[in-house]
C-alpha cells in the first residue's frame, strides 16, 4: 500500500499518540505515554494512511535467564475505516522484523478465540497457534 507510512515512535512523539488517541481502547495517559515511549523495550508503532493515524501495534520485550529475549504484542489496533486493507498485517509484520533486529527468539500474543479481525491479521503476519492457553489475570486499584 503505497498511501501507508509505518512509523516507530521515539521519546518526544507523544503528540502522535495523543491524535491516534482514538485507536485505543481508552484516552492515553500524557504520562503512560512518556514513560512508555522513553522505555527502550517498549515498542509503538504507528500506521499513518495518507498522513492519517490508522493503526497502531505495541509490543514489549521480555526477558528471562533460561529463555532469553521474546517479543510480547501488547496490542494491535486498526481503525474501522482501514481494516481488510493490510494495515494490521503489515504493522504485526514490522513488529516481527523488530523482534528479529532486536534479537528475541520469537513473539507471542494472547487474543480472544471469537476476534476473527484479530485472529486473521495475526495468521497473515505468520503466527501459528500451538495451544490452548488459559489466561488468568490479578487486577489492581490504582
């Protein structure tokens, strides 16, 4: 797609964030963005369609002493008007080239059974499913 930039947010690109405010699930913290972006295995990529945010893809690197260093994709998120176009293959494709330059080993992503959108985009982008997970979780007030 010749109209679709990729671009992977740095320290100071906060303001990008906050007019792809809209892609997220709730409005994005000014401070959650400026230690996000300022953390150097924390990843956001941002899709701009004609100049336009239309999706995004974060991503965080993990590391463990027996496993070394894997790819954990946060989060995908593509604009209504922008989906069945690429723009979430190709951001969970420059998320996989990252992991690679980075070193991981692999990348991995929890998503519901019944988010076909999601679901589709990932097995696009080359992620086979070798199991069935059980997520639990522990929730905090913060």
């Amino acid at each position: 797609m010749d109209d679709l930039e990729l671009r992977h947010l740095e320290p100071g690109d906060d303001a990008l964030v906050e007019l792809a405010a809209p892609l997220f699930d709730k409005q994005p913290l000014p401070s959650a963005t400026a230690d996000f972006l300022a953390t150097p295995d924390h990843h956001l990529i941002l899709a701009l369609l004609r100049g336009e945010p239309a999706g995004f893809v974060s991503g965080v690197e993990m590391i463990h002493p027996d496993k070394g260093r894997e790819m954990f994709l946060y989060e995908l998120g593509v604009a209504e008007s922008a989906r069945k176009r690429g723009v979430g293959t190709a951001l969970v494709g420059a998320l996989v080239a990252l992991a690679r330059e980075r070193g991981c080993y692999g990348m991995w992503v929890l998503t519901d059974a019944d988010n076909p959108a999601a679901l589709g985009a990932y097995r696009r982008a080359g992620a086979t499913s070798e199991s069935a997970n059980v997520m639990l979780e522990w929730r905090f007030k913060v």
